[in-house]
C-alpha cells in the first residue's frame, strides 16, 4: 500500500472509533455516535482497554463542549458529581467500564462529550457524539368553521402537532390521495425545551372542495410519525340532507324499474301459456316473442 493511502487507512480508522491513546498501552474506546430519545435514559459508552490485567484509575472526567465544568469526575477514588446531577458514571470505582449515564435526556444534551481517563499505566482519552429527537404527537385537525359550512363559505382547516424534535414537516391529502401540501401553510414554534410545535394551515372555498382531508406528520429523517382525518361538516341544508334524498329516490328507481320488468315477464309468461286457448290470432304472439329476446 502506498505511504498515503495507509495513512488515510490509518487516520479512517482513528476517526470511526474517534478514540486514540497517549502511548500503546492504555486505550479508551467509546461508541463514536450515541443516538437518544428525549425523557429516556442514557448510556454514553465508553471502555478502557488496557494489555495488562491491572490498572488503577487516578482520574476520570467527563466533559461536554463548549461547558467550562465537568459533568463527572472520580478522583483518587472520590466520584464528585457535577452541578447536574442527571448526569452519573455507570459503573463505580476501578472500572474498565468508564460510561457516562444521562438521566431524562434533554435537547440541549447533544453534543460532543469528552472522556479523560489518567491510570497508573499511562492516560487515555476519547470522544463521542449525542444527538436527541423527540417523537410528535399525534396531529389534531380541526376547521373554521367547524360546522353548518356553506357553499359561500372559505374554510380554514388546522393541522397540529407538537413536542417534537428535531423539526419535522406535515403533508397534507384530500379523500382522492391528492397532495395539497404545497398549498397549505407550516407554522413552528420552538418551545422552551427546544422542542417543536407545528401548525399547518390550509384553505378551500366550500363550493369546490371535496369533503375529507388528511393530513400527516413526517419527522425529520422523513419517517411518518402520525395522521389524522378531517371531515368538514356542511349545513343541514345542504349536502347530507339531499345526497341521502338522491340516493334512496335512485334505491327506488332501480327497484321499481326490476319490479315492472319482472312483471312485464310474467304477462307475457302467461300470455305465451294461455295463447291457444284464448284463441288470439297466431299472428300477435310472434312480435311479442321477439321482444322478450
Ligand atoms: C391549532 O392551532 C391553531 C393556531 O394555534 C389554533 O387556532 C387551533 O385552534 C388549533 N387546533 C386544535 C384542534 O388544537
Ligand atoms: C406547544 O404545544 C403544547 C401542547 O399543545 C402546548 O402546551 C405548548 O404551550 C405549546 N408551546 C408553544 C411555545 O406554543
């Protein structure tokens, strides 16, 4: 392999595992991306990987960019807590396992963490990455006018879904699959725990919109989270009222027209038997007989 291509080998490898060490001995090794869900715990996990079967830790810290504090230390075998106390080591003492656990994870905990451990065999030192996402709720639609729509009207239907993270997007599809999203309006609000509320507005004119709408909530790696239906509701006047009447006056129609076609059949069926002994001309039963064909 060429000089360059091993060095790129060599810096590849250093950066996926995004741990390195001091000297040959002492190693740390932690998971280079943890990924978390808002409110849940979690482990940060980091080991320390050493050839000999003993070592003694003399400190351990934890540090999160960008914070001037330590979120843990553990020196001369004291573990203090720092000014959070979510944040613990998993496992106490002289542990090769050094994890860093997060309780209640929060938006604000992603971010780059440190882990510097200094042994009687030499110090080590990794680093890895936390990022945070929160579901959406299950969206609430609603609509202005909620009910009694009128053919004048302009109805504004909402689309609301909240709590979520990172911002998320919502689609919105009449009762046909049509895609009206291009047509409708996304508001986001952040809330003070860095989550998002979303708020999608979208408009029709009564007299040329179709009934049932629905709108759907996709988080930001473009996964659906959640959907929900709309039906608007038009005045009693209108709609229900008379698509009801049409249907059942068209009930009738069918029926009716089956009932005199069955009858019709009958008559003739009648006709055709009692011909010869009614004694009509010959001649009448035969354009009959063609119209039944
Ligand atoms: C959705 O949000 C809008 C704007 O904040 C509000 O007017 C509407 O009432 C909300 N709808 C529901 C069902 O919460
Ligand atoms: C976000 O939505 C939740 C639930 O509907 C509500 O309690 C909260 O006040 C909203 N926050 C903002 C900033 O709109």
């Amino acid at each position: 392999m060429a000089p360059a291509a091993w060095q790129f080998c060599v810096t590849f490898i250093a950066v996926i595992r995004l741990s390195f060490s001091t000297d040959h001995l002492l190693k740390m090794e932690c998971k280079g991306q943890h990924k978390s869900v808002f409110g849940q715990d979690t482990k940060l996990e980091c080991f320390l990987k050493s050839p000999y079967n003993e070592f003694t830790i003399i400190k351990l810290l934890w540090k999160k960019e960008n914070t001037e504090d330590a979120l843990f230390k553990f020196f001369s075998g004291m573990a203090d807590p720092g000014n959070d106390p979510r944040f613990e080591r998993l496992q106490p003492g002289n542990c090769t396992d050094v994890s860093l656990l997060v309780k209640n994870t929060k938006i604000t905990d992603e971010g780059k963490y440190t882990c510097l451990a200094v042994t009687d065999r030499g110090h080590a030192i990794a680093e890895t990455i936390l990022s945070v996402s929160a579901p959406y709720t299950n969206p609430v639609m609603s609509s202005m006018p909620a009910k009694n729509i009128r053919d004048d009207m302009t109805v504004t239907m909402f689309c609301n879904v909240s709590g979520g993270y990172p911002e998320g997007r919502i689609q919105w599809y009449d009762e046909y699959n049509t895609d009206w999203t291009r047509s409708s309006e996304t508001q986001s609000v952040q809330t003070k725990d860095r989550r998002y509320n979303l708020t999608s507005t979208f408009t029709v004119t009564a007299s040329s919109t179709t009934k049932q709408y629905s709108c759907s909530v996709f988080n930001s790696d473009d996964l659906k989270e959640g959907e929900q239906e709309l039906n608007l509701m038009f005045g009693p006047d209108k709609q229900e009222g008379d698509s009801n009447t049409t249907a059942v006056a068209a009930v009738f129609v069918v029926v009716g027209a089956l009932a005199s076609g069955i009858l019709v059949l009958a008559l003739l069926r009648r006709r055709r038997l009692r011909g010869p002994p009614l004694s009509h001309p010959v001649e009448t039963e035969e354009p009959l007989e063609v119209e039944t064909k």
